[in-house]
C-alpha cells in the first residue's frame, strides 16, 4: 500500500492540491481531503472508462488499433477546410500546447470550454481590466466575502473551507462556530415552526420570529459572507447576508450598488426584487471593510446581460477601490480552463476562439467561436479533447456537430464519444498523467501521476503529438 | 404554461458525472425539473411524475422534483446535462455565449417515458450513419 500526498484534484478550478491518495497494486483504494466531487472522481474513474480505440463502420463503431484511429483522425483533420478543434479544459498545459500547434498546421479554429463559461468575463476584462489577487492573499486578510451568481457548496465545495469563510487566515479566523449555530438555530426554528403551523390558527406565520432569529451582522472585525444569487442554494444557508436577486435582474442591483456606494439617493423601493435597505446595508458593508473580494460566477456569464454584467461588476469593484481594498475573480469551473486561457494567449495572443484559416491567429468571438461555429455549419470536421459538447452544448450547434466527421479523444465514453467517428481513449491527466494546470487565481500547479493508465492508452499530449505527426506527413512537411 | 429556466451545477451532477455519463445515476441526477409546490399543483403533477419542456427548439421530458430551495413560484431548476440542453437556444448575441440561464419554457404533464441517454440522442440528434 502507497500513501501519495501533495496530490492536486483534477476536477474543479479550486486546484486542491492537498490530497492523500492510497495506492494498492495500481488501484486506488480510498482518497483523504478531497469533497464529493474530487472523491467521486479519484475513487470512479476506472469504472466505465473506454480503453479501446473505436471507429465507425456501418453505423456501428467497433474496435480498431490506436495507429489505425490516429492515422484516420489526421485525415479527416488534413483534408477538412475549416475543422474546429473544441474542449482543452480538462487536460494538462503540455497537451493544449500541442493542440494548438496542430489547429495552427491544419487552419482550423481552436476554441476551449470557456467558451460556454466564463467566455463573456473574458470580453468584460479586456473592456475594463480586473483587479486580482492570489487566493493565499484573501484566505489571509479578506474580511467581506461575497459570492455572486455562484454557488460554491455544489460546484467549488472546498471553495470555501480553503480559501474563503471557513479558512483560518493568518490575520483572519475561521467562522465555523458562527456557521454552525446559525445552522443549528435554523433547523430549532424550522421544527418550532412545524409545530406551530399544527397548532396554531393561522400556521405558522402566526408566530412572531424570536430575538434570535432576527438576523444579527457578526462584529465589525470578523469576516462575513454574503451570497448573491437567483434562488436561497445551500451556500446562501451559511450567508451572514443573502440577497435574492430577480432572475436577469443583476446588471440591475450592480449598478445600483455602485449608486449607493458614491451616496447617491434611490428613488426606488425594490432594484430586480431586493429591498433598497438590503442594498443599503450591503453597500455599508463594502465601503467600510477592509479587504472586500467578490467571486462571481454563471449566475452572471449565463443570463441576460452576460459579458455587461461582469463589466458592470468589475467597475463596482473599481469604484469600491475610492474607499478600501475590493478585488473580484471568476469562480472558474474545470480544473484546468484557466491553463487553457493562458496557453492560448501565450501561444497565440488570444485567450480562446482563435481561427487559423488565414494562416495567422484570428479571434472574434460571437463569430470565431464554437457556438457560432456549429450554429451557422460552418464547420466541416471536429475533434473533441477531453470535452463533451453534445452533454453542454445547446441543440442546433449539437445538431451539425454530430454531422460531420467527429473524432474524440477522452478517457470516458460520454454523449459525444456515442456520436463519434474516431474514439481514441486517453489517459486521465492528473490521475493516470502527469502534468502542468493553473489554478483560478492563475497559480500553476503540477499535477501527479499516481496510478498506470491501461496498456496502450496514452496521455492527451502523446496522442496529439502522433496525429501532429500524421497531418504533416499527409501535408508533406517535415 | 410558461417557467423562467435556471440550469445550473448540483453536487449529484458533478459527482455522478465522474461516473459516467451513460449511466443510469447520472440520468436520474440530471434529468429532473426541480419545482415549487404551487406550481405542481397548478400543472397537476406529483413528486416523480413525468413532465415536458418546452421551447422553441424543441421539448424534453423529465421527471419533476419537488423543490425545498425555488422559493419563488414561476421559477424551475433543471442541472446541466444532455437533457435540458437539448432544449436551448443556440443564440449568441454576438458574445460566443448562449444565454443558459432564465429564459422562458412551457411546461406540461405528460405521460411520455423519461428517454436514457442514447434515446435521447437517437431522438433528438437522428443515428450517425
Ligand atoms: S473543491 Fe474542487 S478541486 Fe477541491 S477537492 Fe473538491 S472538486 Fe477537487
């Protein structure tokens, strides 16, 4: 039995890279520190994985060498016009690199999962900029944490145990005891209000709320957490503050925020369904902390507004920086989406959507990238890695996509990998592979290898490199 | 009659997803419509039953789910996967970004089976020849 510590979780852009891995003859046998998710993920990973190449005849796909799905994967890329090769997130540095050299040698556009994420952030931080910091910094000094359009419990769940609320700072304690009351008082008065709607005319709003279930703001110099979001999730249960926004209401309550913040009178009850004295009492809180960081989310990228929402957040946080420190970061979902960003633009200039077809790096998203792509048909083949589209993507670029010649390369057989041409299975970056993924706050980080893939599965990098080689021979240049 | 629709992450999806997507815990996890009360009962449908959505591209059917946390009526969950996004518009506005989150749907009981995942991709997406 072998004990692996230091290990980085390859699922969400938390990086936690504190995991103990236990090893028993190449099997993982249990996993210590990670959440549900990191868990579900070190302790399932071998079941239901693809271990053999596959390719499609007759309608069927059947099993086929890796030579003979890397040789027909580099044709289908080398004679396609306007291949698009999508997804990135979920695999190493190393292996974006050479993804990108292969977009470039086939002219294809290259585009990663930020696309569907936090693709409209980007556009806002190349509008107005964004003051960041690293994660270490407001785990040890950020006194006024708030969450906006994002819901750490489910999609960050060590989010906020690591670096946030729960994390002991070195200038800043832990609230856990603060959290854990609160939840205790929640659930004595959910039962006392059972009881009440049983006996009482009337039900339970007759009973009046009790001194302690007002809501009290802990002390000025302890850390707090306010949630912002569209419906009460289960980080919001832990919120000092929640502010329930109208769903498409938030460039609304932003801008509003930004009103109050400079002292200027609103003359309106309610901004997208939130009570101007919770805004009030919000933009108290903002001016007068000392260190303030908002983590945003889908919540803002996905609704109406999209990239208008983050600028309009961004500029909050810099109206903010006329009083105290406020900084603001995207609560990036894969583990590896903010290494495919920075790949991309030190390789091409660009953080993604990058065309190749006039033989030099192009970027316009809304027109270069992958929804568009599809949506129009323009495309005329694919290659996925480590992504599947046809579970994320909306119906009509889903609809072309599975149209053209698709090949997929991943360790699992996902919705995409069903509708495929050319299946290669990989090896599992992080677990099977090592390699390089940055963190959200933009910390590299290595990642281990800790078990042997299956015999004759590669990792992504491998894998690309032999199609890389194939296109050139096919193309004729050395 | 009409719902705002919010897709979004759950700690189910995440974790069954890591399972495998052609599994039947996945679907389960993912192919539910999370709903207020009131709303059930002003579509007449019940806790498990099957319902369709509806938009105008196209329309899925899942199971309903009573929800503790949609505290507003006229509001519906449904967690990221195949399911609801055979359902989305595919318009970008120029940003590269669909909008996926609060956009309007229909919702109706139905007495159609919940299709598993390669149901639903031979429905909606057609066979790969
Ligand atoms: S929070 Fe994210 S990175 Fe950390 S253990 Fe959980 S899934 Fe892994």
């Amino acid at each position: 039995m072998q004990v692996v510590s230091g290990v980085l979780c390859p699922f969400c852009g938390c990086c936690c890279d504190d995991l103990e891995v236990i090893v028993e003859n190449n099997t993982i046998v249990d996993v210590r520190n990670a959440c549900a998710l990191g868990a579900s993920k070190f302790m399932e990973y071998a079941t239901h994985r693809n271990t053999k190449p596959l390719i499609r005849k007759n309608g069927e796909l059947v099993e086929t060498t890796l030579d003979e799905a890397i040789k027909q994967c580099a044709k289908i890329l080398a004679e396609a016009s306007y291949p698009l090769l999508y997804g990135w997130s979920n695999t190493s540095c190393e292996a974006i690199k050479v993804g990108l050299e292969l977009a470039e040698e086939v002219g294809g556009v290259i585009d990663n999962t930020s696309t569907v994420c936090h693709g409209p952030s980007i556009l806002a931080i190349q509008e107005v900029g964004i003051p960041g910091c690293t994660l270490g910094q407001i785990r040890h000094r950020a006194d006024l944490i708030i969450y906006w359009g994002s819901n750490p419990w489910s999609a960050h769940p060590r989010h906020l145990e690591r670096y946030t609320a729960l994390s002991e700072g070195r200038f800043q304690r832990a609230a856990w005891k603060r959290y854990l009351s609160r939840l205790i008082l929640e659930s004595a008065r959910k039962r006392r209000y059972r009881a009440a709607g049983r006996v009482l005319k009337g039900g339970a709003a007759a009973l009046p709320p009790t001194e302690e279930e007002r809501r009290m703001l802990p002390p000025p110099e302890e850390r707090k957490l306010v949630i912002i979001d569209v419906q009460k999730t289960r980080s919001a249960d832990l919120a000092d503050i929640f502010i329930k926004v109208e769903p498409g209401g938030d460039y609304d309550v932003l801008q509003a925020l930004r009103a109050l913040i400079r002292d200027e009178e609103l003359d309106v009850d309610r901004v997208a369904g939130v009570p101007i004295e919770e805004l009030e009492e919000l933009a108290d809180l903002m001016v007068n902390c000392r260190f303030g960081i908002i983590f945003f989310g889908l919540g803002l990228t996905m609704s109406v507004g999209k990239s208008r929402n983050v600028e309009a957040a961004i500029k909050l946080t810099r109206d903010l920086n006329m009083y105290t420190k406020f900084l603001i970061m995207p609560m990036r979902g894969h583990f590896n989406v903010t290494g495919a960003n920075i790949v991309f633009t030190w390789q091409t200039g660009y953080p993604y959507a990058v065309d190749f077809s006039h033989g030099y790096p192009r970027y316009n998203p809304g027109e270069t990238s992958a929804i568009d792509i599809l949506s129009r048909g323009d495309a005329d083949a694919a290659l996925i890695v480590a992504s599947d589209p046809v579970s994320s993507f909306p119906r009509r670029a889903v609809e072309n996509l599975v149209k053209m010649p698709l090949v997929v390369i991943d360790p699992c057989m996902t919705p995409t990998a069903l509708m495929a041409d050319v299946v290669i299975p990989s090896a599992f970056v992080g677990i099977e592979a090592e390699g390089t993924a940055y963190r959200m706050d933009h910390v590299p980080l290595p990642l281990k290898k800790i078990a042997e893939p299956p015999k004759g599965v590669l990792p992504d990098a491998e894998i690309l490199q032999r199609i890389l080689h194939e296109v050139r021979e096919i193309k004729g240049v050395s | 009659m009409e719902f705002i629709l919010i897709t979004g992450r759950t700690i189910d999806q995440g974790k069954f997803k890591e399972h495998a997507k052609i599994t039947e815990k996945y679907m389960e996890s993912v192919a539910v419509c999370e709903m207020h009360i009131d709303d059930m009962m002003k579509i007449g449908v019940r806790d498990g039953d099957n319902i369709k959505v509806i938009t105008k591209d196209g329309s899925v059917v899942v199971k309903v789910k009573r929800s503790k946390r949609i505290k507003t009526p006229g509001v519906v969950f449904i967690p990221f996967g195949p399911w609801v996004n055979s359902i989305l518009p595919s318009e970008t506005e120029g940003t590269g970004m669909p909008q996926l989150k609060g956009f309007k749907v229909r919702i109706e009981p139905t007495s159609e089976p919940v299709p598993d995942i390669k149901e639903l991709l031979l429905k909606t997406y057609g066979s790969k020849k």
